[in-house]
C-alpha cells in the first residue's frame, strides 16, 4: 500500500476540519493556521477506538472442542 503525500490529511482542532499538513520530527502543522494537527477529531478517536474494542477478544477460557466430544 502507497502513502499519497499529496491526499494524507490531519485533523486541526484550530479550523475544526481535516487539512493538508507539515510534518516536522515531532509534531505536525496545520498548513492554513499553523495550529499543532492530530490523527483523529474527538468524536472520529472515539469511533475507532470502540471498533478496535469490538474486533478485541474477549477474554477467558477457551471453548472446548465439540466435535470431538460427538466421536467419543
């Protein structure tokens, strides 16, 4: 899978939107106001992180195996 710079969008608290951004050692930048970018706007974070619960095994003992209690 390719990165296309020129598509890759960050999230800017400052303009409440998705924007083109500088990447510098640490941190990024907002490319129309200069304000520090983030991955996720609060509401896109929460979404992803409760499906990444959803897909997380559940923990516990594992199921023994039906079938083979059918051949015994």
């Amino acid at each position: 899978m390719e990165s296309d710079f020129y598509n890759d969008r960050k999230y800017c608290p400052q303009c409440e939107t998705y924007v083109s951004y500088l990447q510098s050692m640490e941190h990024s930048y907002c490319v129309e106001c200069g304000a520090q970018v983030r991955l996720f706007s609060e509401s896109d974070w929460s979404s992803f992180h409760d499906s990444l619960k959803e897909r997380r095994p559940k923990g516990g003992r594992p199921r023994k195996d039906q079938r083979g209690k059918e051949s015994a």
